[in-house]
C-alpha cells in the first residue's frame, strides 16, 4: 500500500468520506470523477516547479527565520493540472449553458479581453513604477473613464472602489463628505426601498447612516406617497437600484431625485443593472448625484467564482470633490496620477483601498467597451430586455409574473404557480440543475413571495431560450402534475446531491486537518 | 455584432411574440425626457483587430516588468508565475463561474475555497481563513472593524511602519465608526511608541512584518502586551512569500493575520486585483465577526463530503444593515491562481522561492551598500530592504528609470515629504545576477 506524507493510504478506502461515490471500487463514475483535497494527495518534498538550489549562505532575517514545519503539502504538475481540471467539472459556468441569475448579469466573456489583460504592458507593470514608465496605463484608466462618463452622463468618475459594494461605499462616502462640508451634521438617515440588494443598507450603516425602508406599491415600484412622508430635514439621501430588483425601471425616478434634491438630500443610484439601459438611457439625465458601475455585470469582465469585481463610481458636480484618491489627470499630453489628498484633491474624502484599481479589469471592460462601440452597447441594451420580455411573454401563462405589465433586462416570477403542490421555490430551482441548467436567482428580491429572478442577457440565441422556456414549462406542468418527487429528490444528476447546509453550519469545518496519529487507517 | 446571436428576423419575431412592434415599445417607462434618440457620442463597433491593435499600442507605451532589471515592491512583488496557473484559471468552469450559491454544481469553486482556506491558515499559522478578500489594504481595514466588534472597544493602535495605503484604507472604512486609529511614528523602527501606546482601551495593535521598508519584527513582546490590556494583535505582511521562510504570525502571538497575496500566482497587474488574505483564531467570537465568505465542508443527501458557502448569517445579502461588513465580492479568481501556484510550490517550492528570494535581496544589498554615499538602513529583512542616498530619492529613481532600471519606490512617495533622501528596493528569484550588476552600476553612475 502507498503512503503519502501523512501515513495515510492514497487509495480511497472509505470513498463517501472524501466526496467519492459508494457505488465504484474507485469513488468515480465515469466521466464524474472523484477527488480527494490536495492535502489527502501531496507531500511537503513532492513540488511542481523546478528553481534553481539556493546558495545556503547565511539569512540577515534577524534570527526570525521560521522554526517548525508549514505542512503545505505539493504536487508536481500533471498531479496539479489533473486536480484542478477535474475540479473544474464540477461547476456550472457561463460557457456550458444559460446562466439566469437576476441583478448578477451571467452574459458571455470575450476571450478578447482575456487576450489584451495579459499584454505584458499591462499585466507586467507594477503601480508604482515611475509615471514616465506607465503613461499607457494611466492612458487607460483615463480612457476608460471617460466612456464611463459619457455612457451615464455624469462629470466625474472614481475608478478605485474593488467592487459593487466598494463603489457603494465610494458614493456614499462622497455624499456624507458633501453634507459633512455643507456643516449638514443632523443629516443621517438613508431612504432605501425595502427590494434593495443587502449591501445597500449594509452601506449605508458603514457611512454612520441609518437606514430607513421604503414600501414597494403594488405594482414593485417606490411607493411615492410614502417616500413623500419619509422626507424631512435630517434626510441624507437615497439608494436605489435602477431598474430595480423587481426588473422594472422606476417611473418616477426623476420626481424622485427631484423630491429628494429639494429636501437637501442625494441620490445613490445602484447600477448593478445598467445592462438594462447602457447607450439607451444616461443616469445623469435621470437627476443621479452617484452610481457605481459594476465592470463584472454589464461590461463582460469574468466573475470567476466570485470575483474579483470591479466598481467604478460615477459622480455628479456637487460629489465630485469629494472622490477619493487616487485618480488620473491629462495634463497636455502626458497623464499623472494625483496619489495624495492635496491641491486638485483637497477634498477627497481619502483613500479605499492601496494602488489605483482593478487595472485587470479597466483592461477587459475598455476592450468590451471599444468591441461594441455605442451602436453595439445601445444594441446589448435591446437584445437584453427583449430576451427577457420574450421570457415573460412565453413563461406568463404557466408560472405567475410577480407584476403586470413588459419587465426591463429580468423578469420576477413568485411562487403562487406552485401553491399547492408541495413543491417550494428552492425545489424547483434544484430540478433546474437535473436539467442542465443553472437556477435563477431565487427568493430575492424580498418584496416577492418566493420569488424567482431570470435574466437571461443580451448573449442569449433565440433557439436557446426557446429551450430554456420548453424546459421550465415542462416542469411547472409537472409540479402541478403531481410529480413532487422529482422535486424534493433534486438534484440526482448534478455531481452532488443536496447538501446538508444546517450541518455546515451548526458544525463549521473551514479547513483541513490532519487525521490524528493513533487514528486507525481504514482498511482497503 | 460578433457577441450577439441575433439576426434581425429573430428580434422581429420575438417582438412579435412578446406583442409589441418595435424596442421603443419595451422602454416606455423610461421618462421621455430621459430616452436617447441618437447613439451616444462614441466610437463605433469595432472587430478583434482593430481593438487589439489600439490597446496594444497603449500598452506598448508602458515599460513592462519583465523587460528590464526591475527592483520594484512596497506591497506588490515580481515573482515566476508558472504557465499551468494561467491555462487553469482560464478554465471556463472556474473564469465564467458566478460565486457558487447552488453548491451541488460548484464544487470546482467550492473545495478549491476549502483548499485555499487551509493554506492560508497554515501559511499564517492561524486556525482558520477566509475566502478572500479584495487585496492585503481592505483585508486589514476590515480586521480592525473586526476587532473592535470582538473586544467591544474604540482603539486601535497601527505602527507607523504598516504600508501607508492600509493605514489609509483602514481609516477609510472605520472613518464613520466608534473605532479612532492612532497611528504611531514611521521613522521608529523599533516599535517602542507602539508598545506605549497599548492601555485598557484598545482594541487591537496592528504591525505589519517585514514592514513597508522591508524591516523584520519580533512580534511576540507586542503580542504579550497587548494581551496583557485585553487587545488583540493583528499582524499584516504584504509579501507572502516570506511566509516561507520568515516565523508564521501566529507562531508569534497574532490573533488575526491578514495580508496581500498577489505574489503568489496573481502578478503584478498595475495594482489589481489581487488577493486579500484574512486569517484568524477558532473562536467562536472571532468566526462569528469575520468579514467575507467562508467555505465549510458538509455531507449530501448520500452522505458523500462536499462544500457550502457557510456562516452566512454574518453577512449582508442576509443580515442587511445589522452584516459584519457590506463586502459581497471575494477574489475569486484571484484565490484559484494563489491555490493552484501554491500547490505547485508546495512546502518544498515556497521555501526554496522565498531563501532565493532573500539571497538575491543579501547579494543586492551588499553591491549597493558597496557604494559611496549609500547605507543600507534595514538590519533584518526578507527581500526588501532600504537604502539612505546622498540625493533625493525620486530624482534618482527617475535617472535610472530613463537608463532602464526599474529602482524601487522612494519612501517620500508614500510618506509625502517626508524620507526625501530613502528608497525602498526589492529583490525576488526573478532578477538575475547580471541585473545586480547593472542596476549597481547605473546608480553609482548616477550618484558620482
């Protein structure tokens, strides 16, 4: 029996213990193949890169070299390449099929902008090199700022912020700086729609703000007549998302900003779904003081797990002052970067975060950007609310559309289509996956009863949909059909069935450990 | 357009289908007076070509790394990224992933987290980890807010030698908050002032080791005295590397480890993204305050091991205004190219990486000690160091660029006027003997 650095047998004995199959000798099935953690494979000695032998002279580390063992364990590289490959199996991604996860904008990555991230002029250059060694870079940033601007209308844009809800911070940091210079101190409360993403009242709170929630009308808009009575002269200002959560673009959104704007407050525009009206709709003219844009959303750049993200923050006249630094600036024809709160940034509200952004990504969003040019944005704009429409039109006769009337880039169904018949929202989202598909986003917003958010996007065929549609009529018919079981057992296709995350979290195991030394090694 | 399947018969038809004549119809919420009628003044679509030629030229204007003797760090490190990193990190099921809420098809995603995670608790020699954060400035930024939420107090005490843009992102996020940093004097080196300043009322003492001018410190007096008061210690590195050869912050007392570790498999990118990493002890009070998401290992409705996103409940999609922290977004890639480069490495790979590393750090160290009118003014380091010269530091650092070599970064850059005449230079297993050469000779040229 082989061993690896751990004494433990390399073989699977007990294949369910390390995520195998019972079933197999070997815990695989096929193509479904099973696959122990890295620290149940490798040894400490076992390295997949080959670096010359250090000298061995003596260390200047002030005798604060490391004394014990780190315990990583390595593998050499086709042990490395195999792991992660089969790994990579296990996950549902936008290039295997339609992704419709609402306010989260799973459109197609262009392998482009993979190609010009990895130019080495722009993945090889580190941020505090010399500005006369980077002017392409700061190009770039200023470059990419300026088709920000211009797609939203707005004066001023901070590029820092890592992600959306970095770029909430930035807006609201630059708001609470503008109250704080208008010597404004008793204004501190943040109007927010109770169909809000969770990083809005979370932003607000970090700001020093409390939140105050505002009903949705029965039609999943912004109850006007309560927003009106929520106003008064220790208001902020607002965050809202628009479109909103529900997909629906806020009718009244420019009395809104009005409202607010005479009440002494700003308005923080979400723009988690700007794919909906890029080169269609500028959020300038909709009365907007700031709204961050998330690269990862509507300007294609990957969302690779979870990230990483990328929020620039657009911002009106009166905020932008306030930016933070740094930023860049043309002066003739060269560009520098202001790095530090003086003179042009005398205001800035300070720092978010070390460098100068996520450059990986400005280099992605400008190559997607510059690909569609505005015809081609203005077109995304189309293709992604007709997708969604054509969704609606089709799907509204077997599942239940949460509100009347066409829906913006996603379309909110809730549950009332399933009462009755023993299958919940999160059931139909798991017999999703035994068909092949990724579920949408499921009970958010919160507004709606088991609410089901699809969006589709712009880079959707029509022969796809046309699928997708089949599919989820097929299985709203069988819920009512009485098939319940096909519900509650899903998914059996997926390569896990259900996970049990009450036991996750009541018993968190966050990391590997080794196996204790008196521990008996199961028998092959 | 090359993105889009559509033809115009399709959008036709499914107009047609959805029971409105024209897109115009479809955007009739829209406020008149907000519809564009004419295309925003941009350019126009463009092909591959086009789009790859113009950014290439732009990125042509910028002198990359890898094409000169290049002694950059303060925060962000030049390492070998071997090629298998990049081909798996552009995997379509890992690049075209979102983070992995239906977990019976993301485990790719969520056991890598899992294998993350480990590694980086072992790496720092703390119980547990988190699934990334941003880069190493908001890793430390949340971890005060952490450990003021822990101890329930206001104070936090940062050494004047932790990376400037972390103590100025860390003021950034508790700006609005109960929590008030001191912040103590950069030029004391032996971090006396920080001792000092611990008393009943803090919350946490942060140091960074090896610190922003390369400096190796001792933390376990400081750890001890911070206990003493009640605080909690919280170590930060921006150089993961030197976690390979240096003593692992919770071997010296840390009660939360955070840092950068973008040298690890993410490259030098212009600043970003990279990886934050975020570790602590395994206290109940410590994983309940943790910022970020946390991978957990579970069983399925067979009983075989799989992986959630757990401990949910701290976080804003949840627990909305009352979350640890609004942070949605992890790393995500960012941490699949640390795990898959660390996995490479493994023990063996990283020790080695890191005493490489450090011996070209001695070796440069003594060439340009070597030089009339410079002082090499860090005594312990990993592969950053210090070095005071006759002249101020940017204008040297400016003549050596335009001879092409890439010096390192003069301290007055992240300590405005202040440390006119220091630099801060890193060496790492990239350079070559030959670039100590040159770079030694070019700045003695520039000095005589």
């Amino acid at each position: 029996m082989s061993m690896n650095s751990q004494g433990r047998p390399t073989r699977i004995a007990d294949n369910a213990a390390t995520g195998g199959y019972a079933d197999t000798f070997s815990g695989s099935r096929g193509l479904d193949q099973a696959e122990a953690l890295i620290f149940e494979r490798g040894a400490t000695d076992r390295c997949g890169v080959d670096l010359p032998e250090p000298k061995g002279t003596a260390l200047r580390m002030g005798g604060l070299e490391r004394q014990g063992e780190i315990g990583l364990p390595g593998l050499s590289e086709p042990e490395t390449m195999r792991h992660y490959v089969r790994l990579s199996r296990k996950n549902y991604a936008i290039d295997l099929g339609l992704y419709p996860l609402g306010s989260c904008t799973m459109k197609h990555n262009p392998r482009l902008n993979e190609k010009v991230a990895r130019m080495p002029g722009f993945a090889d250059v580190h941020p505090l090199q010399p500005a006369s060694t980077v002017q392409g870079a700061y190009q770039l940033i200023g470059e990419l700022g300026h088709w920000l601007m211009t797609l939203t209308g707005m004066p001023a844009v901070a590029m820092s912020p890592k992600a959306g809800a970095h770029g909430e911070f930035c807006g609201m940091l630059a708001i609470r700086a503008a109250l704080d210079a208008r010597g404004e101190t008793n204004r501190r409360r943040v109007l927010v729609p109770e169909s809000a993403h969770g990083t809005n009242p979370a932003t607000a709170i970090q700001c020093g703000f409390t939140c105050d929630e505002i009903p949705a009308d029965a039609g999943g808009r912004v109850d006007m007549e309560a927003l009106k009575a929520k106003l008064g002269d220790d208001i902020a200002g607002i965050m809202l998302t628009n479109p909103n959560t529900c997909g629906l673009f806020e009718r009244d959104i420019r009395e809104i900003a009005d409202l607010i704007h005479e009440a002494g407050g700003y308005f923080y525009c979400d723009g988690a779904n700007f794919n909906a009206i890029v080169g269609r709709v500028r959020p300038g003219d909709l009365g907007v003081d700031a709204m961050h844009i998330n690269l990862h959303k509507t300007f294609s750049t990957p969302h690779g797990g979870g990230g990483p993200g990328s929020g620039p923050t657009v911002l009106s006249e009166a905020l932008a002052p306030f930016a933070p630094v740094p930023f860049v600036v043309q002066e003739g024809k060269s560009w520098k970067m202001v790095e530090q709160e003086e003179g042009e940034a005398s205001e800035s509200f300070g720092r978010m975060a070390a460098f100068h952004g996520q450059m990986g990504m400005f280099t992605r969003a400008l190559t997607y950007m510059m690909s569609h040019g505005s015809d081609g944005l203005k077109q995304v704009a189309n293709d992604a609310v007709l997708n969604a429409n054509y969704i609606l039109a089709r799907l509204k006769h077997v599942m239940t559309p949460a509100f009347a009337g066409f829906c913006m880039h996603e379309a909110l169904f809730d549950d009332r289509f399933l009462q009755g018949t023993g299958v919940s929202t999160l059931d139909f989202a798991k017999a999703m996956i035994d068909e092949g598909y990724h579920p949408m986003t499921m009970y958010f917003p919160l507004v709606v009863h088991g609410a089901m958010l699809i969006e589709p996007t712009e880079t959707e065929s029509r022969e796809g949909l046309d699928r997708f549609i089949d599919t989820m009529e097929a299985l709203a018919k069988a819920a009512n059909g009485g098939e319940t079981d096909r519900f509650l057992a899903a998914p059996v296709h997926a390569p896990t069935k259900r996970l049990d995350e009450t036991r996750a979290a009541r018993q968190p195991v966050l990391r590997w450990t080794a196996p204790m030394e008196d521990e008996p090694v199961a028998a092959e | 357009m090359r993105y889009l399947p559509h033809t115009d018969t399709d959008r036709k038809a499914m107009l047609e289908t959805i029971g409105v004549s024209s897109f115009d119809e479809l955007f009739t919420d829209v406020p008149e007076a907000a519809r564009l009628d004419e295309l925003i003044d941009l350019p126009t679509k463009q092909g591959e070509l086009q789009v790859e030629r113009a950014l290439g030229a732009m990125a042509g204007q910028n002198v990359a790394a890898g094409s000169v003797p290049f002694f950059v760090g303060a925060g962000a490190y030049r390492h070998h990224i071997p090629a298998t990193v990049d081909h798996l990190i552009q995997r379509s099921e890992f690049l075209t992933a979102y983070t992995p809420y239906q977990p019976e098809i993301s485990q790719g995603t969520l056991q890598t987290l899992f294998e993350f995670q480990t590694q980086v608790a072992l790496l720092t020699g703390m119980d547990v980890a988190n699934a990334s954060m941003y880069d190493g400035s908001t890793a430390c930024a949340e971890a005060v807010m952490m450990a003021a939420r822990v101890t329930r107090r206001d104070k936090a005490v940062m050494a004047g030698s932790v990376h400037p843009h972390y103590v100025a992102a860390s003021q950034t996020l508790s700006k609005h908050s109960d929590v008030n940093i001191t912040v103590t004097d950069p030029g004391n080196a032996n971090l006396e002032d920080v001792l000092s300043a611990i008393d009943d009322t803090t919350a946490c003492v942060v140091v960074q080791t090896p610190d922003i001018f390369g400096q190796l410190h001792d933390l376990r007096a400081i750890s001890e005295a911070a206990h003493a008061k009640g605080a909690l210690l919280i170590a930060v590195f921006t150089e993961t590397v030197a976690l390979g050869l240096m003593e692992a912050p919770g071997n010296m007392g840390a009660d939360i480890a955070v840092g950068e570790g973008q040298s690890i498999g993410v490259g030098l990118n212009f600043g970003g993204p990279y990886v934050g990493l975020f570790a602590c002890k395994n206290d109940r009070r410590f994983i309940r305050q943790m910022p970020g998401r946390l991978a957990g290992e579970t069983v399925d409705a067979d009983g075989r091991r799989g992986y959630v996103l757990t401990l949910s409940t701290r976080e804003q999609h949840i627990r909305r205004e009352k979350a640890t922290s609004n942070i949605c977004t992890n790393a995500g890639l960012c941490s699949l190219a640390f795990t898959v480069h660390m996995t490479l490495l493994g023990e063996k790979g990283l020790t080695n990486m890191a005493r490489l590393s450090h011996e070209m750090a001695c070796d440069l160290a003594d060439r340009l000690g070597s030089i009339e009118g410079v002082n090499v003014e860090t005594e312990a380091f990993f592969n950053e160091f210090t070095i005071r010269l006759p002249q101020p530091a940017v204008d040297v650092v400016d003549k050596l660029a335009a001879s092409g070599v890439l010096a390192g970064v003069p301290a007055s850059r992240l300590f405005p006027g202040q440390f006119e005449d220091l630099l801060i230079v890193a060496a790492t297993e990239t350079n070559t003997e030959e670039d100590l050469i040159i770079f030694e000779k070019a700045l003695r040229g520039v000095l005589s």
